[in-house]
C-alpha cells in the first residue's frame, strides 16, 4: 500500500517510529519528495527539535532512498482549501498513492480527494487497517519501537503512550494481543 505522510504524523516522534517501523516490515511502501522532508525539518520550533528532525529526515532518506520522488512541478491540476497541501495531493497522484496519512481533515476533505481517487486516514485508522490485513504479523516490528519508548516514560502504561500517540483504538488492540 502507498502511502504519503503527512508532516503532521512525521513530527510526533513515537508515532513516526512506528509507521516508518510498519514501512520498514513491508506493511506500506512511503513516499516523499525533498519538500516534504524540507517541510518536516521547517515545523521544528526549537534547537533540539531542529536537530532531531534533521537526523530523522537523514534516517528517513537513509532508509527509504526509494520513497523520493521529485517535487510535482505543476501544482495547478491540483485544489485543496490551503493552497500550502496541494504538493502532498500531487504527490499522491502523480505517484500512485493509495492513502495520505493525516490529522489534517479540514484540509484534505475527503470529498475532494475522491475526485483524484485517494483516501485520507488518521493514523490510528490507518493502522488498524494495516492491522485489518495482515493480523498479528503487524504487531512484531512495533514491539521494539514500544519497548523503547516504555523505557523513556517507565511510569506510563502502555495504553497510555499509545494515546498519546492519537493512536488509542490500535493501541487496545495491541495491548489486548
């Protein structure tokens, strides 16, 4: 499934681990063009965000070097009400994308994106229907990536992370498997 990821979900960084560790297993094919990742470096707001957005953006092209496409040159065939989205929407098109990845709904209606054949999810849909297809085997690569923020926050439940990741119905699901 071809996916395109919006900023919004690159930049928390709990959820980006685990939809790029869903990339990584094979469970979805990302794409991205420079201005995207430029756009995801941009959105940090401190020094330390700066720094760990550069590193992700270099991991991300260190990990997918085959999810970058050029950046579309005419945006003009494309609308959606903030002018500042229609190179993710070219993005999708141009490229075959299944689903943007998105919290954006206000931006990305789904009735406009039917006209060019892609659907909008959140993550946590998103997930839950990666989950939908390929069962348990989704749950494996993420088991690390959890371990890992668990022991950054031991006093968090893991349900609670998930949460706080806007990923609440697909963490009940992992946490009752």
């Amino acid at each position: 499934m071809r996916v395109v990821l919006d900023t919004c979900v690159l930049v928390p960084s709990f959820l980006r681990s685990v939809l790029l560790a869903c990339a990584r297993a094979g469970f979805i094919e990302p794409l991205a063009t420079p201005r995207l990742l430029e756009e995801w470096r941009r959105s940090a707001k401190t020094p330390l965000q700066r720094l760990e957005s550069e590193n992700a953006a270099r991991q991300f092209l260190s990990d997918f070097p085959q999810a970058m496409r050029p950046d579309p040159l005419d945006l003009r065939p494309y609308w959606l009400p903030d002018q500042d989205d229609v190179h993710i929407l070219a993005l999708a098109v141009l490229h075959h994308a299944d689903v943007i990845v998105t919290h954006n709904k206000k931006d990305f209606p789904q009735e406009v994106l039917n006209e060019y054949g892609i659907i909008r999810m959140d993550p946590d849909a998103q997930l839950m229907q990666l989950y939908r297809l390929h069962g348990p085997a989704l749950l494996e690569p993420l088991r690390p990536v959890l371990a890992e923020v668990q022991s950054a926050y031991p006093q968090m439940r893991p349900i609670e992370l998930w949460r706080k990741a806007w990923l609440p119905q697909f963490g009940r699901k992992f946490d009752r498997l």
